[in-house]
C-alpha cells in the first residue's frame, strides 16, 4: 500500500504543529498496523440520495472509548481512513466542531466543498491525502453523505489504517529548528488547516509548551 512509505518507523523524528507552535519527538517503539473496520456511520443504517448523516460521529468501544484517540499520553496514533462505496462523500471536523478541508466557515452540508470521497481514497487502499495525527484528548468527527450518484439508499462506511507509537520529547530547540531549515529530515505535520491549526492539549502545554518552536523564529524558513 502507498501509506506504508508515509509511516515513519523507530528513531524518526516527528514534528505536530500546533496553534502553539511546532512539537518534535522521537519514536521509541511502533506497533504493526492495525486496522479497524467497518465503521458505518447514520448509526449503521442507509441514507437516502442527496442526503447527509444526522450527526458527526467518532468510533468508539462499549465503554465510550475513542477508538482514534490514545489512551494514553505517552501514545500518539497515525492513521488513514478509507471510504465505502467509493462515489459517497465523508467530511471532516478535526476536532469537534472545527470544520476541515474546506475554504469558508461554517461550510453546507451537503455540499461541493470540503469532503473525501472513496474514489480519493478507498475502502481496501486508503490515501496518503487522509493521514491524521491524534494524541489523548485530540481526535476527529465524520460526517458521511450519500452523493445520489446510484439514486438508491446506501449505508456510508470507514476504514481505518492506524500505527501507534511511543515516543519521548525532544527537548533542544536548536535542534527543532535544524528539522524546520531542512538541514535534518523529520515528518512533518500540521495538526488541522494551514491558517487553523489545532490547539493543542492542555497536558502537552502544561508539560512541554518550552519545547515548543513559532515557525516564525527559525531563520532560513
């Protein structure tokens, strides 16, 4: 699958920006991939042509547990997501209420503007263009519409592609800023929009804030 040579593996570095700034941290361990499906959202049950789920949903277990989001602070989670059938419509909020992926809000729903496909990302295959990051506290809502395409009622389902790793925090600013320059490599990724990035947690801030980098405080950039 393409999404394997976007999983990083042990001693990579990785770098979350946050409203707050750029966080770096090291893998320590990772677990294989695992994936979780199906997730059908409208609770199981077909939308009618033209039509949208009734609430933005999440995945979670017997006990109300986020399936997207880990249990654990140490924990951070990747993940891609795949659509079924590949011409219905998902959107996104990451995180509740934060509309993704789209250029004005609030956006309509339905709407032409702001969603994935399982043309863009299937069921069996999921895209890069779907990776997330989720941390304890910090995970996504969908939405799923049926586009119409077939004029019957469809049930609208997800699929899951989720690493976990454990990780420990790089605590050298000048060497955050180095993977920032280019001058050492790193993933990198925004946690939300480019113009919106999520705030991040209250234990990470509380915990890691100084180890933070604001993009605009690397020179070369």
């Amino acid at each position: 699958m393409e999404i394997e040579h976007y999983i990083p593996n042990e001693n990579w570095y990785v770098g979350l920006l946050f409203e707050e700034g750029y966080w770096f941290f090291k893998i320590i361990r990772k677990q294989q991939l695992t994936i979780y499906r199906p997730y059908w959202l409208n609770g199981a049950s077909a939308l009618a042509p033209d039509t949208p789920d009734s609430s933005w949903r999440t995945p979670t277990d017997a006990l109300g547990r986020n399936y997207l989001e880990p249990q654990q602070e140490e924990v951070v989670y990747q993940f891609f997501t795949g659509i079924t059938p590949s011409q219905q419509k998902v959107y996104l909020q990451y995180t509740q209420r934060e509309d993704r992926m789209n250029l004005i809000t609030p956006r309509p729903i339905p709407g032409s503007i702001g969603y994935w496909t399982g043309e863009m990302t299937s069921y069996e295959d999921p895209s890069p263009i779907s990776e997330l990051w989720t941390l304890r506290n910090i995970y996504p809502y969908f939405k799923g519409e049926n586009a119409g395409i077939t004029c019957v009622n469809e049930r609208v389902g997800l699929s899951f592609y989720i690493t976990q790793f454990t990780y420990q925090v790089l605590k050298d600013i000048e060497k955050s800023k180095s993977f920032l320059r280019g001058e050492k490599k790193a993933t990198i990724k925004t946690m939300g929009d480019g113009d919106r990035p999520i705030k991040a947690p209250g234990w990470l801030i509380e915990d890691y804030q100084k180890w933070m980098v604001q993009p605009e405080s690397v020179g070369g950039v």
